[in-house]
C-alpha cells in the first residue's frame, strides 16, 4: 500500500491546493528520530545553539513573504496577522539565543564541602542538561508561533535537544517551508541539519511519542488528541515528559461595580476578544459571569453591537468549522439560553460570531448546562448573568482549569466584590488578568503561559524565557575532581556563567 499524500487545502474554499508530501511511515518516523538523536552532540556547544537561533530568525524574516503568502492560503487567518505572527516568531527565537547566551537556565548551584555541619556536606555541584530527542506537535491556530518554529522547537533547541516536528494537517505546505529555513539555519551556522525534522501524518504522531529515543514531548491542540498521546506518553515502558495544552474556557468575571462605572466598554473589549481571528485563540474569553439588572443588560447591548458587526469569517478549516456549528447547536438549545446574536454558518465556507446568555443559578450545580462550561472553538462565548457574589463563587468552584482568567473591576472609587474575586480566581488559571482582555500573549521573562489541567498536563508554561526548563534536568556531582567536571561547573567558571556558590548568587 502507498503512503497516503498530504494536500494543503484551501479552507475559503474547501478545495485541495496542492499536494505537499507523503505520511511518515512508521519506519520513516524510526529514520527520523534516530537521525535527530545522533545528532544531539552537535547541540552542546552554547554559542552555536545561540547563533543558530539568531539564523533562523533572520532567514524566517527574509522568506517571510513567500512563508505569509502559504499561510494565508492554507489558514486564510490573513497577511495581516500573519506578518504580526511572523514577527513574533522571530523575535521568539531570538529571545531564546539570549536565554542561552546567559546561561541562568542552567540554574548552576555550587556547595563546597563542609565537615562542620550535621550531616556533614560533601562537595555538591548541580546544573541542568538536555533531555535528548523533542516531539513537537504544531498547532492549528498559530502555523508559525506555535508551530514548526514556534515556542515549543526554540525552546527545546535553546536546551540542546535536536526536535522532530510532526506537521499540522491544516498546514503542511507552511510547515515545510518552515522546516527548511530551519535546516538551511542550522547549515549555516555549522549545526547538522538532521537537529529539526519534519514528519506528517497522524500515525505518525503516534509513533513520535512512542519512540523510545524521544525523551519529551509538546503539543498545542485539542482536549481529546492531547490527552491519548499523553496518556500513550505515560503508557511508555519508560515514560516521558509530555507538556500538553489542551483547551481552555478563560473566564471573566464582571464585578458588579465595573458594570455600573463601563458596561459599554467593557462588552465593547468583550466582544472584540472573543471574535479576535474568528474566535480561534487559545485565550479567547469563551465563558463571563456578568451582573443582572440594567448594568448588566447595557454590557448585552453593547457586546451585540460588537458582534454584530464582526462579520463572518473563514475557520482554519471545515472540520473546526463543522465542530463549531455543532457546539453552538447543542449549546442553544439548552432550556433557558437565549442567543442575543445567534453565532452560526455565514456562508458554506464561513461561520458568523455571536454569544448566548443564561442564568448563573443554572451553572452553580451539575446539570444539563454543563456543556456551557466547556470551550467551544470559534466566535462565540455565554454570558451568564448572576443576581449575588455566592453565585459567582459557586460557578467558579465548577470551572476546570485555564490559561487565562480575567477580573473586570471598577477602576474609580471601591470596588468591595474585587479581592474576594481575585482569590477565587487565582487558582483557575495560569495568567490573572485585571481590567485587560486575554488574546495577546506577550513573549516576556515573566511569562506564564499554561495553567491546571485541561489547560496544560504539567504546570510549566510554552510562552516566555522559563519555557526552556521544560526540556531540562538537573544532574548533581558529587566530591568529583574539578578537571572531571564539565567546564559550567569547575571551580574558576571559565565560562563566566551566572551560579549561586554556599548559597550566594555570584
């Protein structure tokens, strides 16, 4: 039997473009990782990882048009957004070559014999190294940022560990282009090609996490793909680290102060969150806890206005466009939800946003709206509307666990709901925003991008400097002669990087 071919797919028109490769077969994902783990040696050097970093942001930047232009066809998410995302992704890579050119990841702690204490201490030296192989698992939302040269594969290349990507399905014409300014990056910086490589197919995803030579493994996408292979990740005669994010509900809540003082503004912002790339964000505000009475009924109007003229727009592709349609159904139709905009099909190839509304006191105990709690990809998002603070509380303890979770507070005068809120937010999510909207995730040292599980499988965060850690673990030596030691760890720091010694920061 024939391997079966890759088409890239126009989604505004649900017709193939061209086809871009054949799956891997399992054999093929055998060659890969074997090809990417005999190369990881090549990865020790520090000022190598950092200039290959840099290289393939400037070639990124340098093939961004033609990169742009197979997006666009293969996501219709625009060139607009896309230039935005490439920047993005550039900046990303080059963010991770100072990470490693300052070398604080390796979180080097330095304790020198001591008889005096009880028990005595030997000479303790610890640092971080690569764990080996990385699958990465591309995302369907973001073809760059959080795809082939996204987060996951800087960041796992910023540690020393060679990456085996396997291909979105939804854009795979993009992905190897991106593949190969990857490779050409590392060519040019005297790094084996084989340190990035690309597979497709679904089985192939399988086999990838499967393979023992892999020692980690990051994925973006959805609740149920996520949770087999993490499941298949922990299945593994030896298992692996799998740093997973699955799907997220990003609640607000709208104190009742904050609606008194800007409901207009602030179903404004709602509405153009939610309906930011067609409702396709991860952090997309998919579920907000908004007052009753005529504070609350003027955040309604003016979110349906909002919406109402976002217009229709292009999902990803038809599957995600199908799924979407039948969520909003199945959710409408629940007793008591009302659709003040009714979110559906725009077109045979498009969807329109909207958002539906029901009583909170429906959501504070498990019932047939529970489906109101759960994301729903694409332009939509429920308002339930609270008469008392006990309802919030008690919706909130229902919630799973999120990206993102947002405080909408009164910024004049007292707002006394808003510290009680705050903490019972907290541990929903792994970003707390206040008064702010959460699509938009800044690539920052303070970043946290991730949150309790069905958000991420592990608390680490795929956005920001600590993103690296993933990819690492520490190793301690013990009484071992300093000309035994490797060079971050001898005595005179020839390789002047930043450590804690006795436990002083030096």
């Amino acid at each position: 039997m024939s391997a079966a071919p890759v088409w890239s797919v126009d989604p505004r028109s649900g017709k193939p473009r061209e086809q871009v490769a054949v799956e891997a077969t399992a054999e093929e994902v055998d060659r890969a990782v074997r090809a990417a783990h005999s190369v990881r040696d090549a990865l020790a050097d520090r000022t190598a990882r950092a200039a290959f970093l840099r290289a393939a942001a400037e070639l990124l930047e340098e093939s961004g048009p033609h990169i742009i232009e197979a997006a666009d066809a293969e996501t219709a998410l625009g060139p607009a957004r896309l230039t935005g995302e490439l920047a993005r992704t550039a900046a990303q890579l080059r963010a991770f070559a100072e990470v490693v050119d300052e070398g604080a990841y390796l979180d080097i702690h330095i304790d020198h014999e001591d008889g005096s204490r009880t028990p005595p201490w030997p000479d303790l030296r610890r640092y971080k190294i690569p764990l080996g192989v990385v699958a990465v698992y591309a995302a369907s939302n973001f073809p760059l940022a959080f795809s082939v040269p996204g987060g996951d594969t800087a960041s796992a290349l910023a540690a020393g560990c060679p990456v085996v990507v396997k291909a979105h399905p939804g854009h795979p014409a993009t992905s190897e282009l991106c593949a190969s300014v990857l490779r050409r990056a590392a060519a040019r910086t005297g790094l084996p090609e084989d340190v990035v490589i690309l597979v497709h197919g679904f089985d192939a995803g399988v086999e990838l996490v499967r393979h023992p030579l892999v020692s980690a493994a990051g994925f973006t996408g959805s609740v149920r793909g996520g949770r087999a292979l993490f499941d298949a990740a922990a299945a593994r005669p030896a298992p692996i680290p799998f740093h997973g994010e699955l799907g997220s509900l990003n609640p607000v809540v709208v104190t009742a102060a904050a609606a008194a003082e800007r409901s207009e503004q602030i179903g404004a912002g709602l509405g153009a969150s939610m309906t930011l790339g067609v409702g396709q964000f991860c952090t997309k505000p998919g579920f907000v806890l908004a007052p009753s009475g005529d504070a609350g009924d003027r955040l309604v109007k003016a979110l349906t206005g909002t919406v109402s003229s976002a217009g229709s727009g292009v999902m990803l592709d038809h599957r995600m466009r199908d799924a979407f349609l039948a969520g909003v159904r199945e959710r409408a139709a629940l007793p008591d939800v009302e659709a003040p905009v009714t979110p559906g099909a725009g077109s045979e190839h498009t969807v329109s946003a909207g958002f539906l509304t029901v009583p909170a006191a429906l959501l504070a105990a498990e019932g047939p709206h529970d489906a109101l709690l759960e994301e729903c990809f694409g332009p939509v998002t429920v308002i339930a509307r609270y008469d008392a603070e006990d309802e919030v509380t008690a919706v909130l303890s229902r919630l799973p666990g999120n990206l993102t979770a947002t405080l909408q507070t009164a910024t004049e005068g007292d707002d006394p709901e808003a510290a009680a809120l705050l903490t019972a937010l907290t541990p929903l999510a792994g970003r707390i925003l206040v008064n702010g909207w959460p699509t938009g995730v800044a690539v920052a040292p303070a970043q946290h991008h991730g949150g309790p599980y069905p958000a991420t499988t592990s608390p680490s965060t795929s956005v920001g400097a600590t993103a690296i850690e993933r990819w690492l673990r520490p190793v301690t030596y013990q009484s071992t002669p300093d000309p035994l030691l490797p060079p971050e760890l001898r005595e005179a720091n020839p390789l002047d990087l930043p450590r804690r010694v006795d436990g002083f920061r030096v």
